[in-house]
C-alpha cells in the first residue's frame, strides 16, 4: 500500500513536469537566422525569402548582431519592423486544436526612442482567409520600448489565448514612423510556447512531494 501510494505521488509530480516542459512551437525562424548575412551589417533584401516570415513592406531589413552598436537579444540577427514603412511581420500557423491555449514571447527594442509595436493574434475562420468577416481577434495589444535595451514580453499575466481551430495569424506591427524603428527577435507562438503552473498544479505538486516523504516515512516505521 505504501509503494502505491509513492508511486502515486511520483505520478503528480510527473505530470507536473510535463506541464511546464511541453513546448510545442508553430513559428519557424524566430530569431532570423536563416538566411545568414555578413556579421556587422545591415540588409535590405527585395528577392531574398525569409523562411517562416512574410511581410507587408517590399523588403525585409535584417540586421546582424553588432551593427550600429545594436546587439541582437538572441543568436545573430534581428529584424526591424520599419524596413520602408511602418510594416508589419507576420507567420500563419495551422493544425492549433481548437481549445488549445496560444503562448507567446518576443524582444523587442526601439531604435530611435522609445518606439511602439502592435502584436495582433487573429483566428482566420473557416476560410483560413485573412481579413474576411469571419475572423477573430484572440489578442491585441501594443508594446513599447526604448533604446536602452531589449524588453521580453510574454503571455504569462494576460487572460488565456484559446485557438478556434482554424488558421490563426500571429503579426507584429510598427505603430508610427516610417523607415526607422521597432526591432524585433527571438519571437515565439504556439501552443504552450509559455506555460506557468496554475496555483491547483503548485499545490498537486506539494501535496505529492509531501506524499512521497509521508510514504518513505512509513515504510521505514514499518520496516
């Protein structure tokens, strides 16, 4: 009765664990790795792809860890929103089960000042068709940074973010400006990208840890 009784205690913690370990990321490239251009620089590319990524400017402007004094948050290159206009980076995600909770996390630095960017989290409806009338807003909220350093912004605090089991768009926009601000890195979104134990899991934990104790306690007593 005693083994069983660990063995339960062992399982709560388990489950515990695999909550807050199950990341399931939909976004590809997040950090703007791919494709890696030459350290120290600036690009603004018409023909050049970058994977996962589409945009509402004509180009991409990717900057390399150290150009201009600005060091990317996370690996070698980092994007500005503002490549031509206030644009807008965005990735569509597929295959998020409908009531699966969306996390979220991205850096975001301002470049000429403190600089404002807007995260939009949209369901495309059964059309999986951008700004048609069956979309829906699952998150939207703007963001603002200077130029001191990079700020991490995640989902954790905000209300959950169910998916409706469509299509669901992620875009990050620059709010203001022109050619100049917004920096954006190590940008994350799926299913479980942020999870934080709810106090119910904490307490499962606890009253399983102390289980385990209680038990071996017991078998020693017995013993």
């Amino acid at each position: 009765m005693y083994k069983l009784h660990i063995k339960s205690s062992l399982l709560v913690a388990s489950l515990y664990v695999m909550s807050i370990s199950n990341v399931q990321a939909t976004l590809i490239n997040g950090s703007f790795e791919n494709p890696a251009f030459s350290p120290g620089t600036v690009s603004i590319d018409y023909p050049v792809s970058i994977p996962g990524w589409q945009t509402t400017d004509r180009a991409f402007e990717i900057w390399s860890d150290g150009a201009l004094g600005v060091t990317s948050y996370d690996g070698n290159q980092h994007a500005e929103l503002n490549a031509f206009i206030a644009g807008t980076l965005y990735q569509n995600a597929a295959g998020i089960s409908a009531g699966s909770q969306v996390g979220f996390e991205f850096a975001h630095r301002g470049r000429a000042g403190v600089e404002t960017m807007h995260l939009d989290i949209v369901d495309l409806g059964i059309d999986n068709i951008f700004g048609t009338l069956d979309d829906t807003s699952l998150f939207s909220k703007n963001y603002s940074t200077g130029t001191s350093g990079w700020a991490l912004y995640t989902s954790v605090g905000e209300s959950p973010i169910l998916a409706l089991g469509n299509t669901v768009r992620f875009a990050y926009s620059a709010v203001g400006g022109v050619s100049v601000g917004n920096f954006l890195d190590a940008a994350k979104f799926g299913v479980d990208v942020v999870t934080v134990p709810e106090p119910t899991t904490l307490a499962l934990l606890a009253f399983g840890l102390a289980g385990i104790g209680y038990g071996q306690r017991r078998s020693k007593t017995a013993a």
